[in-house]
C-alpha cells in the first residue's frame, strides 16, 4: 500500500530537522573545543612568562647575594666557604608567604591563588675538578692528568678512559683557546632542582640555553662539552661519566684552581699526588670547625711532610658558580641552571638553561 504524499513530506521535515540539530551540536562542540584551546594555550603562556620572571628575580637575587659576598671579602681576607650566606640553601617555600610578607598586599587578594613553590641553592663550581684544566696550549696539563687518573682510580673507573678524554679535549679545542663552544642545546633535563617533587619520573620536558660566550671549535674534533653529562662526547661511557658527576665540573676555561674550603674529600684527594684519602676526610672535618683562610693552614694539617697544597691548583676563594632554582605549581615544574662568573663585585652570567616539565601524581588508593 503506497505512503500518503503527506506523511512522505512529515518524514522528510523530520529528517531534515534531525540532519540540522546534528550540524548544529557538532559546529557547536567543534567551536567550544576551539575556544577551551585557546584558554589553555593562553594559560600556559602565561604561566610561562610569569615562571620565568619569577626565576629571573631568584638570579638577580642570587647576583646580589654573591655581590655582597665579595665586599665582605674584601674586608675578612677573599675566602670562599660552606657557611657564607650563598651557600645555605633555599628549601622549597610557598610564595605566597612572600607575598603575605609584603604590607602593599592585603591577604584577601591571595585568596584563591594556586600554591605555587620555589626552592634553589647556589653551588661553587670550583668545588669539582674542571675538565679544561687537562689541556692547555692545545697540549695535556700534566699535573691535571695526574689528578683525573688518581681520581679515576678512588672510583674504580677504567683508566683507558683519562688519555681517551684527552685526546678527544685537544681536537675540540683550538690550540690557543680552551673555551667550550657555545651553540645552545636541546634536550631532557633531569631533576635538578633543591627538593624533588616527588620519587616518579617526569613525563614531559624542554630545555632552552642561553649563551654569553661565542668561540669556534675544531671541525674535525668532537664538540667540547658545557656539562659533565656531556663528557660522553669525550669519548668517556655513560656510566663513568654519571660516577664523575658529584666530582668534576666543566668551566669555561682552563686554568682553574680548586678551593679546599668547598670541595669534597674526594676532590681534595685527587688534586695532590702524595695525599691519602684519610687525610683528606681530615680536612674536610676540620674545616667544618673553622674554614681555611690560607694554603698554608691546610698544608699545615696533613700529616705527610711532601703532601702539599700548590698556589697553581688550589685557591680559598671562587670566581665561578652554578645556581639552581626551581619553581613548583602542582605537578608542574621549571627548573633554572645558570654558571656566573663573578669577578670583584661584578658578577655576570656566563651561561644559562631553562627546562621544563610535568611530573606524574601517583593515584591515590
């Protein structure tokens, strides 16, 4: 029986109604989608300006702390140790207790503001053996060689690997300047901030470096490291380099002295030939009591007679160091590394690398 022409067009209407309601809610939600895209991106871009002129205040902070550190140097003597204001470290605060510190900001306008954490420390970066000591002139510093071969052996790490650094360190250097390249890096930063946020692994991360430094390196030689992760380069494996990490820096340059009042029993151990490792621990617990306001004070104290403290490689005082910040909001984190180089009472930056990124939160059980 053939359908009434009526009820034939009530279907049709109704088909087209449904088709319409369909186009509707699906431009609908694609428009809604779009917009929360632009929130998010806009919040993110935000959050990241905001980050980084918050890490850009703990900087200058840090300038000025150390600034101020070199004008009472002036007056105590020039020595650079562990219970100087620079070296205590910053644990992770809650910024809004700053800001509730402030008179101008009354405390109702904190309400609502997501907890957001900073937390940072200032290291000497002349407490590690620097890795451009070992050539100079295009040529092995011999005493320096010494030194990371000693070293090598307190950690039971192949010795094969000292000349293989070497060698590879005069072909990415000039042979007049032993300055690293400074081409800016991509890659995955670790956790590198005071206090972890918590024992899982990060899940995103970017990084951004920032040179003030510009020399050329050999074409044909490997590129010269800026960190010690990076003395893989040098030929060196992944687990050597990561037992060298809490012992050996890469500066700028060569030529630089270790200072006995910041570094570590291992270090101090490995930077004299005749030095036995006992006696070093020694030195550190005594310098715990009262820190060394000369070579001779140190020298004084070891008990070997041809153990000594040489004005060439060892100093009291410090030009170069690292400092690390790190601002917290929820998972969410931005870590700050930067190497100053301070020089009387000027200090400015020699390098500096921004990561970034989220760290999981377990599920609560």
């Amino acid at each position: 029986m053939p359908i009434p022409v009526g009820k034939r067009q009530l279907g049709a209407a109704l088909l087209t109604a449904m088709l319409t309601v369909t186009l509707v809610a699906t431009f609908a939600a694609a428009a809604l989608w779009q917009q929360w895209r632009a929130t998010e991106v806009e919040g993110a871009e935000r959050a990241r300006v905001q980050s980084g002129w918050i890490l850009i205040g703990a900087l200058d902070w840090s300038r000025l702390i150390l600034r101020e550190d070199a004008r009472a140097n002036a007056v105590t003597g020039g020595a650079d140790h562990l219970a100087e204001p620079w070296a205590i470290p910053l644990a992770e605060a809650k910024l809004t207790s700053f800001l509730a510190a402030d008179k101008n900001i009354a405390s109702d306008a904190l309400e609502g503001l997501p907890d957001a954490f900073l937390s940072g420390r200032i290291v000497d970066a002349q407490s590690k053996l620097n890795v451009m000591n070992l050539v100079e002139g295009g040529k092995p510093v011999t005493s320096a060689v010494e030194a990371f071969t000693k070293l090598f052996a307190l950690l039971g790490l192949p010795a094969q690997e000292v000349p293989l650094m070497v060698s590879n360190l005069q072909k990415a250097l000039p042979a007049t300047v032993s300055v690293p390249a400074t081409a800016g890096t991509t890659g995955t930063t670790g956790s590198t901030g005071a206090t972890p946020v918590t024992p899982v692994p990060t899940t995103t991360t970017t990084t951004t470096t920032t040179m003030e430094t510009d020399t050329s390196t050999s074409a044909t030689g490997p590129l010269v490291p800026q960190h010690t992760a990076q003395l893989v380069w040098l030929g060196l494996s992944p687990t050597t380099t990561a037992a060298l990490e809490p012992y050996v820096t890469v500066l700028p340059v060569g030529g630089t002295k270790l200072n006995i009042n910041t570094a570590s029993a291992e270090a101090i151990y490995a930077s004299v030939p005749k030095l036995d490792l006992a006696s070093a621990k020694r030195l550190v617990e005594r310098r715990a009591r009262s820190y060394f306001r000369s070579l001779a004070d140190a020298t004084a104290l070891v008990q070997q007679n041809t153990a000594q403290f040489s004005e060439g490689q060892h100093s009291i005082s410090t030009s170069y160091f690292d400092v690390h910040a790190r601002l917290r909001l929820q998972s969410a984190w931005v870590d700050e590394h930067t190497l100053l180089q301070r020089n009387g009472i000027e200090v400015r930056i020699v390098w500096r690398e921004r990561g970034a990124g989220a760290t999981e939160v377990p599920p609560k059980s």
